[in-house]
C-alpha cells in the first residue's frame, strides 16, 4: 500500500530495533497498563474480528492484531507530531473529496479530550487503536480510492498491483517519519487530471462557503438584444462560476454580447450547444446547486483514484461520459478527437485492454447482441434488408449461403447457425479502420460512416462500440513507431480496397472509463450530464460513513503477505 513512495530501508530497521529494545526494558507501571489494554483488545480483535465496544468500529482487523503483537502490544503513537500530522491530514481529506468522519476524527477528538482531563489505561489503548486504524483507512483511501470500483461494474478489470513491503513494516515506519503528514501528502496521485480536479473542488467549495449561487427565474429564452429583468441576475451567477469575469457585473437589463459570450463559455463547460442563449438545457444546467456540483467533482475524483495507481504513460483513454478520445504520450495528452458511445440500454463497458493491431478497410461480422436483438427481428420484417445493408450470409466454414433458402422465421439469435457479414466500403458500419484490443464485449474503436452525428452535442448512437470522428489522425500516431507508415502509406492502404492489417510495435493499453466533471486540455474544467445514471449510487457509497471498504483494504493487505 506503500508502493509509489517507499522510505529508506535504514529507517525501518532502526524503528524495529528500537521497538524490540524498548519491549524488553522494564516498563513503567502506566505503560505496563496500556501495554495491557491494548492486549486484551487485540485478543478481542483477533476472536471476534472486531472490538466489543459501540464506541468505535476498526477496519484493518488483521493488520493490526500483527501490528501490536509485533511490537509485544507496546503503544505506537508516542510522538505528538505523528498524531498532530494525522489530524491535519484527515481535516484536509476534504479536498480529496473524501470525508474526514471515514477516519474517526470525532472520536480521537473524544479520546483526547477525556484523557486531557482524567488519563485511563483503557483510554489511552482505544486512541492508540484508533490512530492507527484510521492511518490504515486513510493511506488505502488514498491510494485506491474508497469504494470498490468492482461493485459498481462487473466489466472494471483495472486492479492494484500491491507493492512487496511487509504491511507491519511499512505501518511502522510511517508512523516514525519525520512528517506523516507529507508523507501522506506525496502519496496522493499527483497526474495533472488529479490534481486539476482537486482545485475545481476547491474553488468550488470555496463558492459554497461564500453563500453558492442563486437560482434564476424561469421565463423565456434570453438572447443578444433582450431587455430582462433577469439579466442582472444571470450576470451574477456567471461570475460565481467564473463563467464571467467579477468586477463589472451588469445591472442593466440588456443582454449584451460580452454576457453572452460568457454563457457560451458556460455551455461549452456544460456539453451544451454554445449558441449564447439561455434556452431550457442551459437554464437548468445553471440552477444545478454547487453543492450537487461538488458532489459531482468528489465523485469523479473517486473514479481517478481507481486508476491512478496504473504505472503506464502512453496510452489511449475514452471519456465515455465525455464523448472524447485522448492519446497520451509519457503522461501528456497529444490527440483528442469526439466519439459516439453506447446507448443506454447498450452502454460501453468500463474496462481496460491492450491494443494489439489495426485493420484498414475492414469487413463487419454481426456481433451476437445485435443480430438478436436489431439483425434478425430486421430481417424477419423485410427480407430486402440483407441487400439494402450490404450483409452476406456464410456458414460455419466461410462459404456463401443463399438468403433465400434459409426459414428467417425459426431462428431467434443464439440457434441461428450461419454468420452474417458486410463487405468493405463506405457504407461499412466500420468506417474504413478498426482499432482492436481484444477483450469479451465485442468492444473496440473504429470509424463510422455517421458523420453528422458528431455535431449532436450526446452523442449516444452505438451498440457499444466507439466510433472515432478522426481515425486516421489516431492510426497516424499509433504506426509512428514503424517507419515505413505514414498518413499518406494510410491512405493509400485505404485507396486500395484490400483488408489489411498493421500490427503495433508493441501493444497500448486502452482505457474506457466513465467521467461527468474533468479538465480539457487547456485545464479548463467541465462537467457532462451522467449518461448512464452512475453518479448518485457512487455518491451514496462515497457519503456512506459505515461502509469504510473494510473487506477491501483486508483483501488487500492478504494479497500483500501473500507476495
């Protein structure tokens, strides 16, 4: 858990040794009596893999049975520093947008208080206990992110890799670095998309703070030219957001053009048409409350921290939510271009895959799902379709069948036994190239001959699929490792009409994730509309202050021991 900032080897055996040295001094009659306490609750820990108390609930109940048994039950956290440099860090998870009750800060602020006025053995061992349990939670959080990404989609496969430290060992010596506190601080993910988020939260906590932003009347469309008693009012909600620069906010009625230029910035921000105009959409896109904005950034943070821990700098990601594509070389983004997603009730999954090859001009075999569900139905309705479409029927072995000859009628998807194919050429639901990472969904990125789609501000139109407005911008980049292809070598592969098939030096991982509230490219931050629904039930677990991923983070530390 400790793996992308690992301290010096010599520090950990100096704290070991220490630790050892101090269990066989003899033991003042106060530390004798935690040392006690703190037995007896690990004993508790390890029968009842939890502590008989309402009081406090522990989540690393196999960490720290060994943590204490390690050190013969000898109370970890001595320095003040230490405990002061937690507290700092469990205040400003916030900015995280992770909530500091998830670490027991109101009870070690209880703990303290009491042992400030009368100090008990057991109390002292209930703080120690709580400290370092909320240290264990905290640096996971951290890490991996709360909530278990898995739960939430049954296609995520983008897991941890667990570094080789012992836990104990690394548990110990964070406790004894000169600041746990930055420690903690530098093994947060420090990615540029991260970090931009982090601000967004920031300004956008700060504008909550501030009173948040009003709400607008309801009325008809404000455009350039109109008098409205609103416009003052639109005025002010823009430079809350900074949509519109403070200092010179309108108070007259008109709507003029530096106000609407400030709501195309908004619309653009929001995924709108930004045609400067206060319609319906962008109504209701500028009275969603900062709070709902900030919960909307603590969310999708969440989903960052899932994925920050991959170790690979050059890469192709979609921004499902987004409607965009990114090639990012050595950790910087070089090529975005605008895609179509799945529709609802066909989303793209979320996963990861490596990209092995691409194929110019290729054929289109009907995927299981849609020749149940769109192919076959189709048929059956108009037997002209197959023509219409192009699409060929083979059997098992690749041999042409006759369309006339097979009863449409009997054959609902999983029984029919033949394939149905669509030859190369414009009109190819494939466009002229695929882009192809092998995984179980049938998924992968690829042209598509429904250009003016791209214009549609969501863009919801496949079965799945990704398709690309810029292809062989992205084919460009992804042969520019084998000298003898270029945009032009493309081209004419593309010219020619023949199925080929250019093999990448060596594979790309691809990423298909899910994102409503991210930064551009120029760090200006926006938000989409949750295409898929997701939000809310990530938030609900993200604001879920029992469910602290207790089985996860002890998951997680057995995999370590395992290594």
């Amino acid at each position: 858990m400790m793996r992308r900032h690992a301290m010096h080897q010599f520090t950990v055996t100096v704290a070991f040794i220490v630790g050892q040295l101090l269990a066989t001094l003899p033991a003042c009659a106060e530390e004798t009596s935690v040392q006690e306490a703190l037995r007896n609750r690990i004993e508790q820990i390890r029968l009842f893999q939890r502590l008989e108390t309402d009081a406090f609930e522990i989540s690393a109940v196999r960490l720290i049975p060994e943590f204490y048994e390690r050190r013969n039950f000898l109370a970890a956290w001595n320095n003040q520093q230490a405990i002061a440099d937690l507290l700092r860090a469990i205040d400003e998870i916030r900015y995280d947008g992770l909530n500091p009750a998830d670490y027991h800060r109101q009870e070690i602020m209880y703990l303290q208080n009491t042992i400030s006025r009368a100090p008990d053995s057991q109390h002292l061992a209930d703080l120690d206990l709580l400290l370092t349990d909320a240290l264990v939670r905290l640096w996971y959080h951290i890490e991996f992110g709360k909530v278990d990404p898995a739960e939430f989609d049954p296609t995520w496969n983008i897991y941890a890799e667990f570094g080789e430290e012992d836990p104990v060992v690394a548990l110990q010596q964070a406790i004894a670095s000169p600041s746990l506190y930055q420690l903690l601080e530098s093994n947060k993910p420090r990615a540029s998309i991260y970090l931009q988020t982090k601000a967004a939260l920031r300004d956008h906590l700060a504008i909550q703070e501030a009173g948040g932003w009003e709400t607008l009347s309801s009325g008809p469309m404000l455009k350039i030219g109109m008098n409205d008693s609103r416009v003052p009012q639109l005025c002010r909600r823009l430079v809350a957001s900074h949509d519109l620069e403070s200092g010179s906010p309108a108070v007259a009625d008109t709507f003029d053009d530096r106000l609407a230029a400030a709501v195309r910035r908004f619309q653009r921000r929001h995924g709108l048409a930004a045609d400067g105009a206060v319609g319906p959409a962008t109504l209701q896109a500028l009275n969603v409350s900062v709070h709902a904005r900030i919960d909307q950034i603590r969310v999708n943070l969440e989903r960052l921290r899932w994925v920050m821990h991959e170790p690979v700098d050059t890469f192709v990601v979609v921004n499902i939510a987004g409607f965009e594509v990114y090639y990012v070389a050595d950790n910087q983004p070089q090529w975005r271009s605008r895609v179509q997603v799945g529709q609802p009730y066909r989303q793209t999954p979320v996963f990861k895959a490596d990209m092995k090859y691409l194929v110019v001009n290729p054929t289109w075999t009907v995927p299981p799902t849609i020749l149940s569900q769109d192919i076959l139905p189709a048929i059956q309705r108009d037997p002209s379709y197959l023509q219409r479409n192009n699409l060929k029927v083979l059997d098992r072995n690749g041999q042409r069948v006759d369309p006339n000859s097979i009863a449409w009628s009997q054959y609902q998807g999983p029984n029919f036994p033949y394939v149905l194919r669509q030859d190369p050429g414009p009109g190819n639901a494939l466009g002229l190239v695929k882009f192809i990472f092998p995984n179980p969904y049938f998924v992968f990125l690829h042209d598509t001959p429904s250009r003016r789609l791209f214009e549609r501000q969501t863009r919801m139109f496949s079965s799945g699929c990704i398709r690309v407005e810029n292809p062989f911008e992205l084919a460009t980049l992804l042969l520019a490792d084998s000298p003898a292809w270029n945009r032009q070598r493309i081209q004419e592969a593309v010219a020619s009409g023949r199925t080929q098939t250019f093999y990448l030096q060596k594979p790309l991982p691809v990423y298909l994730l899910y994102w409503t509230a991210y930064p551009d490219l120029a760090g200006t931050f926006h938000f989409r509309q949750d295409i898929y629904l997701r939000d809310q039930r990530l938030l609900q677990a993200l604001d879920d202050t029992i469910q602290v991923r207790k089985h996860h983070i002890e998951k997680a530390i057995e995999l370590m021991n395992r290594k």
